[in-house]
C-alpha cells in the first residue's frame, strides 16, 4: 500500500515519502498531484484569460511543469556518458583474509549488494553501444564498513601512464572543435596523439583487435588496471590488482558487424537478459605480490607495477579467486540509479589502500569532483550511493545544495557536550605507504624498449592468423579518415617496433611506407629513450636533464623503495603472496572497538 493510499484511508500521513516507497509503488496506487502535493484533475489543463486569451502567470501546475522539465537533464559524463547498469549481490568463495583485513574477504559467505554500470568511453550519451572503444567497468560495494567502489575497464591497460595527459587524450578522442566530426569521419586529431605517445601501443593493440567491441556487456572481462595495496590484521601489506572474469566467458563483434547492431545493443541485451531470469555474473579475483618481487619485476624484466600501460604476468603472479557477484535486478528508473550512480576509487575500505600509481593517484581527485560537479556536493545521499554500513555514520559535513541527511540536531563540530564515537584505527598507514622524503622533480616518462614486449606478445603469441587480419583490417579502415600521412608514417614506424610483420602488413594496407623505427623520432608527449642523439630525446623540445634517475626506471619501485618506520626494506618473508595458508604472524587487530570523544571504550 502506498503512503498516499494509506494517508487517505487513514485520514493521515507519515512526515516524509520514504524512497523505497516511491520507489516500488505503482502508477495505480498513486494520484497525480503537484510538485508540492497538492492533488489536480488533468495534467494538460492550463489557466487563460478567457478561452481566447493569453495565458496567466498564476497557474503554478503549468509554470511548475514546464521550468522542471527544463532542468531535467543534468551534465552527462565527460567520458563514460553512454552506459548500462543493474544491481545485484557479491558473495565471498574464498576467503582472503591472509592478505586483506577487509570484512568483506574475511569469510567464506559474506554478502554485500552491488550496483555496476558498464559504459563505453569516448561517446556522448546517445552514441552506439557497438563504437570500437574501452567499456567501462566499475562496480559499488556495499559492504559493513563502507562503500568501496571499483572503478575498472575492460582492458587491463589504458593509453597512457603520465597522468596530465588524459584530459589532452579525451579531446582527441571527442569531436573536432572546428568541423565537430568524431574520428568515424575524421580520424586525424586520433591517430596524431597516438603517434606521439607511443606508450600507447599496447591498449591500441588490444582497441584494434578483437576485444576492441565486446558482444555486450555480460561477455567482457573487468580490470583494475591500478595497483592497490592489501594489509592483513597484522599490518602486513602486498601490492594488488583486481580481475573481474565473466562467467559468461567472452564474445566480440567484428567491425562489419557492429554496423548492423541497435545504438543500444548493449543496453538491450543486458536488460532483456536479467529480465529472462540469465542473470550474468563475473568472477572475482587478484593478482599479488610483495614489495621485493616489484622491486625484482623491475629490475629484471622491467614492467613497473605502477604502470598503467604494463601488466603482471599471470604465470609469475596468478589469479586468487575471492569472490563472484551475479547481476539479478534491473534498474526501475534509470535516471535515478544509473545516470546518477557515482563511482569513485578513493572509497576504499580498512584493508584497501592505493599505490603510488600516479594515474590512479590522479583519479582519487578527479572522480569526485566530477560528482559534485556533475551531481552536487550532496551526491552521496542519493539512495543508489549512500552507504549500508553496520555502523550509523556520521560527521561533520553539513547542508549544501539538495541537503537530505542532514544529520538533524547533532553537533556540526567535535563536541563535549554530545560526543561522537569514533574506531580504533585498523590499519596503520605509516607502515604501508613508503616515507617520501625527497626533492620535488618534474616528471615524464620515456619510451623504452621494454614498452614493446607486451604488445609483441600479443601479436605473435595471442593473436592468430585471422586475428591478425581483422587487426589490420580495423587499422588500417581507422587509418583511412586520417587526412596527414606524415602521422600514420610515425604510428607504422611505432608498430614496428612491436613486429617487422606487423608494419609491413600495415605499410601494405595503407599505400604508405613508414619510417624505420622510432631511434630516428622526437615525440611531443613523451621522451624518447630509445632516441640515437640527444637532440631526439626530449619531448616536445626539451633539454634533457641528463637523464636523471628518476627517468631511468620510468618511476618505477626500484632496489631500496620500500622502507619501514625505521628506515630498513620491508619484511617479505611472512607475506605469503599466492598461497592460500595464510601469512605468519598473528592476527592481532584493534578494529571493531569504538570509542567516544571522551576517551571511553
């Protein structure tokens, strides 16, 4: 029974309309009424001044319509504008509590509702679902302590590592700000970027070829891309990143026959899947290792962990699978629960910390304030982002635009007279972020050879024979909308220091011959550190610096990084960083004790 059914049967209402109550009632246990409540006989009547007159300013049903619907709309996404979404439920299958002091890990049938949105990248909101782009992945938990929010991609690597870059990347892959054409039509500003960012060659890779337009959303994997950290109850810490594989397993969609799918095929699918009772679920787990092994990963192989454009070899540091969360529950109004969903990856957990991954570190700014500006500064007290903690929370963040839980008579400040209870600190951030004392540096990574071996792994390892041709087909098609040749010259010249095979396939598709290499190139978005003279080794004209050490190892953690309290390398040896045994060392923990401002237990 609805609140107004009730109110009238009952000559009385409740003080306020509960969301859960709208929310699941039904038009016909509703009556049409103004915004302010107030009950009317039709919604197309309007007030006029005889039936021949102009209208009257006093009609506040007419003029209250029509200044909301012109307001309805709220800024859409920068980037991830087009997307889809549903709730449902995480559930832990094993345990990870060796590693990570999160509740949510620590046992075997911990629970917690998720909500998810998958989106593509580049689009405005009413592009096609098919477009060849990286798809969105993020997924809300919410769990006892807080939510935690996993703001992934379906791809395990992104297009740069400098973090001052992205919004400069966005706008080529938006419109032209002159001819307002996206690069279906003209790909130029695209493939320029590319060109002088080579660090960019493995997500191309993968954009290009056949994970480049995944079949809908249920059949895609998700990756964290970052590295996270994971602390145990005993204050011991390894670095992590997180995989989420469909269950489903995986499909793409060839470029021609992308041309045949709905704007919204993605949409579509997932909704009418969830409908129909196939309810998709993803399989989670992490990848991890200690401070030492990143250290020696870069040292000997060199693939920095703090690298968006690297990844862990799974044979060095396989999966550990944790958890599986299943989607069951469309959305009933998709504004409200998915266009206004607001994923941030610093809402982190106890248990949960980020790495020095300067792209991430980034994106622990930039999403929030995306929100308030996009939402409001209140967009947490929206339903679909407000929390579900064990805990009443509270704080000292009050009114704003759009107020709702205004946390009542309470204190705004830290009182004495009405204290607020507070918890022992679970985890003890001195230990686990690095002391960085240094000079401040200016900071840009180079391109150096290692920055080839995972995309020449894909071509000769991953791809087969007619994966290869699809590549080159979707490449060289792109290609064609490009109005410089002088740019594909420079991109041919990159691919070929993924593979001779490669550049010369793509020479042959195109009708132009690229250079031969890039030892030869100056780049205006990265140093070249694979340049023969010096002159060719600073981006964009730079004088190099010598070459300091800060851009010999690309920012990576290098031998001596990781240091404790009193200034020794990190303890490795009790971290047990694949197996399933535990760690050595006690479990002893603090969380869980709350105390009041005046010192009490």
């Amino acid at each position: 029974m609805s609140m107004q059914t009730a109110s009238r049967e009952n000559g009385s209402a409740a003080r306020y309309t509960t969301y859960e109550d709208d929310r699941n009632s039904s038009s016909q246990q509703t009556l049409y009424s103004t915004s302010n409540g107030v009950p009317m006989p039709h919604p197309y009547e309007t007030q006029r001044a005889g039936t021949s007159g102009p209208l009257l300013l006093q009609d506040f049903h007419l003029i209250d319509l029509l200044s909301h619907f012109d307001r309805e709309r709220i800024p859409e996404r920068v980037v991830h504008a087009k997307g889809s979404g549903a709730h449902g439920v995480f559930k832990c299958t094993k345990p990870l509590d060796d590693l990570c002091l999160a509740n949510i890990f620590s046992k075997e049938g911990n629970e917690c509702p998720v909500t998810v949105r998958f989106s593509t990248v580049g689009g405005e909101s009413g592009s096609p679902d098919c477009a060849r782009d990286p798809r969105g992945f993020s997924v809300k938990f919410r769990t006892d302590e807080g939510n935690w929010d996993m703001v992934a991609n379906n791809t395990p690597v992104f297009f740069l590592r400098d973090p001052a870059k992205f919004p400069h990347f966005i706008h080529t892959q938006k419109r032209d700000p002159s001819t307002h054409l996206t690069h279906a039509d003209d790909s130029t500003m695209f493939w320029d970027y590319l060109s002088q960012n080579p660090e960019s060659v493995h997500q191309v890779m993968i954009l290009m070829g056949d994970r480049g337009i995944p079949d809908g959303y249920r059949f895609m994997h998700g990756y964290s891309g970052h590295t996270f950290k994971l602390i145990n109850n005993a204050g011991e810490w390894v670095y992590a990143q997180m995989h989420m594989k469909s269950d489903q397993g995986t499909k793409f969609i060839t470029q021609e026959d992308s041309l045949s799918k709905s704007l919204d095929y993605s949409q579509k699918d997932l909704y009418e899947a969830i409908e129909r009772g196939e309810f998709p679920s993803w399989t989670v787990s992490f990848q991890t290792m200690n401070p030492k092994e990143a250290e020696d990963l870069w040292a000997n192989q060199k693939i920095n962990v703090f690298d968006l454009t690297h990844v862990w070899p799974q044979k060095q540091f396989p999966l550990r699978e944790v958890g599986r969360f299943t989607l069951n529950e469309n959305a009933k109004n998709y504004f409200a629960e998915i266009e206004q969903v607001a994923f941030n990856p610093s809402h982190l957990v106890p248990g949960i910390e980020p790495s020095s991954d300067p792209v991430l570190q980034s994106r622990l700014f930039s999403y929030p304030d995306t929100h308030r500006h996009r939402i409001g500064v209140n967009y947490q007290q929206l339903p679909v982002n407000s929390t579900r903690t064990t805990h009443r929370a509270a704080n000292f963040q009050r009114d704003g635009s759009m107020a709702f839980y205004n946390q009542g008579s309470r204190p705004n400040y830290l009182s004495s007279i009405e204290p607020i209870s507070f918890r022992q600190r679970s985890v003890d951030l001195d230990k686990v972020h690095n002391q960085f004392i240094n000079e401040t540096v200016t900071f840009l990574s180079e391109i150096r050879p290692e920055d080839f071996n995972a995309p020449r792994a894909l071509w000769e390892k991953v791809f087969d024979e007619d994966a290869r041709q699809r590549f080159i087909g979707n490449i060289s098609g792109h290609m064609a909308n490009c109005k410089k040749e002088e740019i594909i010259k420079r991109e041919i010249a990159i691919f070929r220091e993924v593979s001779e095979d490669l550049a010369s396939q793509l020479e042959k598709a195109t009708g132009v011959k690229g250079y031969d290499g890039i030892s030869g190139m100056r780049f205006n978005g990265t140093h070249n550190a694979m340049a023969k003279t010096d002159d060719a080794y600073g981006a964009n004209g730079l004088k190099p610096k010598g070459k300091a050490d800060d851009e010999k190892h690309n920012g990576a953690p290098i031998k001596g990084l990781h240091k404790n309290g009193h200034g020794k390398t990190a303890d490795t040896t009790k971290t047990r960083v694949n197996g399933v045994n535990g760690v050595n060392g006690t479990k002893g923990s603090t969380n869980g004790r709350a105390l009041n401002i005046m010192g009490g237990s």
